[in-house]
C-alpha cells in the first residue's frame, strides 16, 4: 500500500472541522492524525507542569508583572471566544496549515487521515496525498466566519468581510489538483447539504473512502454548528466568489483557476496601500472603499485617530485623490474641505423638508432657464459617467439615493443643470 494520506480539505474552518469530527468516530482516534487543535493546546498552555509554571511565576514577580489571576482571566476569554466559532475545536495537525512535505521524523501515512486546508494541498507534495475529501462553503459564510476569526484582533467595528481569501485558496487549491491529475480523487461535499442530510451525505463519503456506510455517525452533525451566516454585504468580488463557489460543485477544476485569473487585476488593485493622513497608517483598497461606503469603517477609523491625537478634520483622503484607481481623482485640497468624515453619524445632518424643496425647486428653475433658451437639459454621457462615479464613491450614497439632497442619483445625473449639493462633482 502506497503512504498516502486521506485528507479532509477545504476553506477553513468549521465544514473541514465538522467532517474532521466525522471521520474521527469512523475510523478512531489512531487513524485521524492531530488534535481539537487550537483548545488543547490551551489547556496545556494554562495548565503547565508545576516547575514551569513556578518558573514562569518568578519571572512575572520580578517583573512586577501580570498576576496569576489575570492570566486565567485571559486564558478563559480566548476559550471562550474559540468556542463561540466552533464548540467542538478544530482538528488540525502539525500538516494543516502549511501542507506535508518530507522531513526527518516523517510517519507512515497509509491508512491515516488528516484535515489540511486548501492552501496546505497547494503546498503539499502529491505523493503524500491521496483521497481527498473537499468541503465546500457559500462562500458569503466563509467570509463571515473568518471575520468571527479574526475579530479579537480587530477594532470593535472594523470590517473585513470579504470572498478574496474564498477566490485565492480555492484558485490554489484547483491549481494543484489539475498540475498533478488528482480530480479523480477529490470528493466535494457541500457544507449546507451536509447540514440538512448528514446521512445522505456521510454515506457518499463512506463509499468515496471504502469505509462501511455504518461507520459514521449522522447524529454528530448538528444544525447548530453552522455558526457564520451568510451576511449580504456589498464587495466587487462576489460575482467571481460565486461562480468559483459553481464550479466546485462541478468539480471544474480548470474554470476555478480561469474565473481566478479574471479577478487577479482586481484582487491586486485590492493589495495596494494607501498612506491615510488621517490615521497615519498604511491602509489597503478595501479598507478605504469601506471607509467610503461603512459608516461603522469610518466611525472605527475616527475613533483610532482621535485617540492618537490627530486632527483628522484638516487631513486630506490620499484615497481619493490619489491613488483610486475606478473613480476620477478629486483635488487634494477639495478632500480637505469636503472631508467625508464628517458627513457620518455624529457629524451629518440630513436636511430638511424645506431644505429639499428647495434643492427641487432651484434645479427646476435652471432646467426650465435652458429650455427656454435652447440649452440642451439632458447631461452629456461623459458628465453623466463622470456624476455617477463620484456619487458611487462618496459616503452620502445610499443604495440609489442622496442622503445630502434625498434625490434619486439615477435621475439627477442625467439632468444638466442638476448640483451635487456638496459641491463634488467634476466640472
């Protein structure tokens, strides 16, 4: 028998972690290689031998450091925080992140199973792999779930949904399966379906694996361990995430890479980053289209540079005015002026009834003004494009209206004589 692994694999974390828990009771502890990695490790971590934990106690002392209190304190809020994303811990090995290649103290594989995520495959060297049991997410909850992921280490209101790590991955993932002819090998088995009938599908990965249909246990597999619902978010990536998200459950391997290499200008455009003068950090493109677009961005970006004593309001958007690629460049000063991040929350104002008869009835007057005059009233196309994609840029955009005028974008671009009320379309 060749030593090969079975691998469980797929977008991290909780289909690969759920099946992980599946093959675990089917085939024994021994067979299923790791550990309900990160919780155990932990446990150890809280729980150290005496003489390490005394050791460790002298040095915080010296250090009139941390008390032991604290220590536990922060030890049971992160267990806490792991179980909120999945009760039952992540099995994972020392091969699941980084793939398996040889090394000094390599184990024999056959016969042995073991979770390695999609961009572990890609790294992993084919002669170590062989059955692979792929768990496929919407990838909307892939997002969601690597927010819940990543949030301890976020600011409170910082958004970071998005299907780029979905699209990257899984582009890896079908690279690897097509330069080593595994397609063959790979079963695909969609996470929700796997939800709604564990048994149906636990006994078509019994007859992937050659494993008896009786050898799983369709009870493990609990409504409630889908924790990351799908959040309907705008991002420009979605089209391709879905499409991606299609192709797997073809299994067309080759349509994942060429739907891939279609958003790679975009996906690159998104890793470019941008001085913010305003919070005298680096950001990335997504970060600053959130900021544009999230009023809970730019309330978490306020907050951080408020705290850092920077007087944001005198403070241009690079963004803006330099470096968006997709919209037409705003002079620098006019960022200055018509800061955007004081049109939010706090700090914005809708205008009132008066105010938007007002608007209404001085647009009226000029249209009528050209019209007597023989002055054409429906706006060029090229000032209609150029209207459109600052109005798709600004913060006041919502859905398809001005929340500074309380027009209808779509019509008021299309009229020659109509104002952007903040003064920030091209002329």
């Amino acid at each position: 028998m060749s030593n090969q692994l079975t691998v469980i694999s797929g977008c991290p974390r909780n289909g690969t972690s759920v099946m992980s828990l599946c093959i675990l009771h089917a085939v024994g502890k021994e067979a299923l290689m790791g550990s309900d990695f990160p919780r155990q490790r932990r446990r150890l971590a809280a729980a150290p031998p005496t003489d390490v934990q005394a050791y460790y106690q002298d040095k915080i002392s010296a250090r009139g450091g941390v008390k032991p209190e604290a220590i536990k304190a922060a030890a049971a809020k992160e267990e806490a925080e792991t179980k909120d994303m999945n009760p039952l811990g992540f099995w994972e090995c020392r091969y699941s992140v980084k793939g398996i290649q040889y090394h000094d103290d390599f184990p024999e594989l056959a016969g042995k199973y073991a979770k390695i995520v999609s961009h572990g495959v890609a790294a992993s060297n084919p002669a170590f792999i062989g059955k692979i049991v792929f768990m496929l997410r919407d990838p909307r909850q892939v997002a969601k779930s690597q927010e819940r992921l990543q949030r301890p280490h976020l600011p409170p209101d910082a958004i970071i949904h998005s299907p780029e790590m979905f699209i990257r991955v899984n582009a890896q993932f079908a690279d690897w399966i097509i330069k080593h002819g595994k397609s063959a090998e790979v079963l695909v088995v969609e996470y929700d379906e796997l939800i709604a009938d564990a048994t149906g599908q636990l006994q078509k990965v019994a007859g992937f694996l050659g494993l008896p249909p009786s050898a799983f246990a369709a009870d493990l597999v609990k409504p409630s361990l889908k924790r990351s619902a799908a959040e309907n978010l705008s991002h420009h990536l979605w089209p391709a995430a879905d499409r991606i998200y299609q192709a797997i459950r073809r299994a067309d391997w080759q349509a994942v890479c060429d739907i891939h290499a279609e958003a790679l200008p975009a996906i690159t455009r998104d890793n470019v980053a941008t001085n913010c003068e305003r919070l005298d950090e680096r950001v990335y493109y997504n970060e600053c289209v959130n900021c544009i677009h999230n009023d809970s961005t730019r309330r978490s970006f306020k907050a951080r540079a408020i705290a850092k004593g920077i007087p944001w309001q005198d403070k241009p958007c690079m963004f803006l005015c330099h470096k968006a690629p997709d919209i037409p460049l705003v002079p620098l000063q006019q960022t200055i002026d018509n800061n955007h991040w004081r049109d939010d929350g706090d700090d914005f104002t809708p205008p009132t009834i008066t105010a938007k008869a007002a608007i209404a009835l001085g647009t009226l007057a000029r249209v009528v003004g050209a019209a007597v005059t023989g002055r054409p009233v429906v706006a060029r196309r090229d000032v209609i494009d150029a209207r459109l994609a600052t109005c798709e840029a600004c913060p006041l955009m919502q859905a398809d209206t001005c929340k500074a005028c309380g027009c209808n974008v779509n019509k008021k671009i299309r009229v020659a004589q109509s104002r952007c009320p903040k003064g920030r379309w091209p002329q």
